[in-house]
C-alpha cells in the first residue's frame, strides 16, 4: 500500500541506504493500521528519515557563563 515511483524509490536508496526499507514498511504499517492517506510516500518517508535524525543528534546543553573572578563576559 506503499506507492513511490521508480526514481522515488532509487532516490529513496541512494539517501538512505541503510534504512530505505525499514521507513516503506514503517509507512506501510502506519497506513494499514490508522488508514491516513499521504499525498507523497516519499516525502512522508523523507520527512519521517529527517525527525528521526533531528531526535538523535546530541542536544546542546546549558551555555557555561562562568568566568574567573576579574574576568568579565
């Protein structure tokens, strides 16, 4: 129930080697399961691939303001 065009799909590969056919069949379970309708599989999958990453990266902590004493910021 996943529909990508050939250079979709070949796109699909070459971006995300490594997780192209676990995002098909992640989409493919979300539409059989809730029965939402996208209007791009592809881009669906792009933006899933992109807020993935986003939640790995590491976050960036508080900035340390601090300074020796007589120095100033």
């Amino acid at each position: 129930n996943v529909f990508l065009s050939q250079s979709e799909l070949d796109g699909l590969k070459a971006d995300l080697p490594d997780k192209w056919n676990y995002y098909i069949d992640r989409l493919s379970c979300h539409i059989a399961s809730s029965g939402k309708r996208y209007r791009s599989h592809a881009a669906t999958i792009y933006k899933w691939a992109q807020e993935d990453a986003a939640r790995k990266a590491p976050k960036k902590g508080i900035p340390d303001y601090s300074c020796k004493e007589g120095e100033s910021l």
